[in-house]
C-alpha cells in the first residue's frame, strides 16, 4: 500500500477541523484497500481553539499528525514545515476551509499513478473571491510571467499533490521569503492538472487579507525575478540620456541659436524641473534596491523559517 500525508495549514479554523477530518474520512474508505492515509495538521499560531480540536482528533485517530508553531508564521512557511516532516509516497495539500473539494482527491491520485509528478488544482471559480482580489489576481499572474523565467498558470491553487521526490527537492531550498506554489513550478518535473470550482466557506474570515496577497505579491517579484532591479539601472541609463539631450537642446536653443520654444524656459525652472525628476527616478531606484537587501538581509542573518512548539509525526 502506499502512503499518502494530506496536509492542511490551519490558522483560527477552530469549527473548520473537525469537519475536514469528517469529509477525509468520508474519501478515505473507498481507498483505503490501496492507499494508506495521514492527515498532517499544522497550527500556525491560531489564537482560537484550533490546536485543541487537531489534539483532541490525534487522540482519537492515530493517523492525525501535527506541527504546533510558536506563532502565527504564515502559510507559506506552514505549508514548507509540513513538506519537511511529512511522511509517505506523496502529499496532498489542502486548505483547512474546505474550498478546496476534496471528493477530487482519488482524481489526484489517478494522475499520480499515470505518472505525473506534481498534480496542481486549477480554480475556474471563487464566488467568495471579491472584485479588488480577482483584478489583483489577474495583474499578478500577467506581471509574473513576464518577469520570471519559469511561467505560472493563472489560477493555480495550492490544492496539489507532490510525488516523493518533488517534496525531497523542495525541502532544500532555504530561502524565507517564498511563494510555495511557485518554487514547485521552478522545479519542474512531469505535472497534470484538475481544474474545479471552489466551495463557499462555511466557517470563519479567509487568513489572507488584501494586504497580505500584495506583500507576498512582491516578496515573489523579487525572489523570482532579478528585472526590477535591472529595471531600476536601465531607467537611470534612459533618464541620464533623455536629461542630457534636453539640457543640451534647451542650451543651444537659449544661448545660441535663440530658439523661440527653448527660450520660454527659465535657468529657474530648468533647474526645478531636473532635480524633481532625477530626484524621483533615485528615490524610485533605491526602493526597488531596498527590496533586494532585505532579501539578502533575510537570509544571511539564517533565522529558521520557523518555531515549533510541538509535534506528533
């Protein structure tokens, strides 16, 4: 039989728990002649009853294991955590909201056993997703794979499965600032993919705020893509040749040739309208600069990714 760990990050879905674990349980038994199954929970600091509920299921089931963090780390960081420690032949990875349908678990497993390694969820609908996120959505994926040098599909959700040797990979990577779903896709490996609708949640706010997404947004510019760097230097290359030539045109025309156009222009503003500009486009440059550093900030100062207070694998 092989074995299959279902993880699911939870933070603050205390009512959420036991009804996940009802419905695998449901999924479970008529698959439970060929596969042999784990759910991994893993509390990411949730300030509700969360862990007590996981505790009181591994009490009763021997199969629930679980990953208590010291605090609210993130799910990106909770997913990497249970990825690390996960047992089996393959993970599936699995909201803890129920959005994510988990009937769709043994079409999962069928592309896993015709070969393909990564096996990704594809959202073709979210009700619940409101109008600000989808356009938000929609730039990200569009600016994304511009810049990066590995394409993500739209849409692609962390509803996956990972084979064994995809999970070992993953687990060598050591950067902090990470969007998961898109160092799977930096991997590579032999992928299928399930597109289905999301479900409503049933209980509790989705941990992801507005501000949240943006941030990881941009974490994943920059850790996925070196262009808004070389961005900021060839801008600065563009900027000094187009002030230059304009200076230089403004200087013959007023001093020179007395041009009509050229000889509107006071030594005043000319100067006013240089230095806002410039001083624009290095204001722009060291943001975009900032951002690198504290990349490498992160991750030369080697803090671990993440505490765990306790564990039951």
């Amino acid at each position: 039989m092989k074995s299959i760990s279902i993880i699911i990050p939870a933070h603050n879905e205390e009512k959420n728990v036991p009804l996940i674990h009802k419905e695998l349980q449901k999924v479970f038994r008529p698959l439970a002649d060929r596969y042999f199954f784990n759910i991994f929970f893993v509390n990411d600091g949730s300030t509700d009853g969360t862990m007590a509920e996981i505790e009181k299921l591994a009490a009763s089931d021997q199969n629930v294991k679980y990953i208590d963090f010291s605090r609210n780390f993130g799910k990106e960081l909770a997913t990497t955590a249970a990825l690390n420690n996960c047992p089996g032949d393959a993970c599936i990875m699995l909201d803890a909201d129920l959005q994510h349908p988990i009937e769709l678990i043994p079409k999962f497993l069928k592309k896993w056993e015709e070969g393909c390694e990564v096996v990704v969820g594809i959202r073709k609908n979210n009700k619940s997703v409101g109008v600000l996120k989808k356009i938000g959505s929609k730039l990200f994926y569009k600016i994304i794979n511009q810049i990066a040098e590995v394409k993500t599909i739209p849409n692609a959700t962390d509803f996956r499965l990972l084979d064994r040797v995809v999970i070992d990979e993953f687990s060598r990577f050591t950067e902090t600032n990470r969007m998961t779903r898109a160092l799977i896709d930096w991997l590579g490996f032999k992928r299928g993919y399930i597109h289905f609708d999301a479900n409503d949640r049933i209980y509790g706010d989705a941990s992801y705020s507005f501000w949240k997404l943006f941030k990881l947004a941009l974490n994943s510019f920059v850790s996925l893509s070196l262009l808004p760097l070389k961005l900021a230097g060839n801008l600065g290359i563009l900027i000094t040749l187009v002030s230059g030539l304009a200076g230089f045109y403004i200087f013959l025309g007023k001093y020179l040739f007395h041009w009509r156009f050229a000889s509107t222009f006071s030594d005043s503003e000319n100067l006013a309208i240089l230095i806002l500009f410039l001083v624009g486009i290095i204001l722009m440059s060291v943001g975009l600069l900032a951002l690198y550093i504290a990349n490498i900030h992160n991750e030369v100062i080697n803090r671990p990714m993440y505490v765990i207070r306790k564990k039951r694998i």
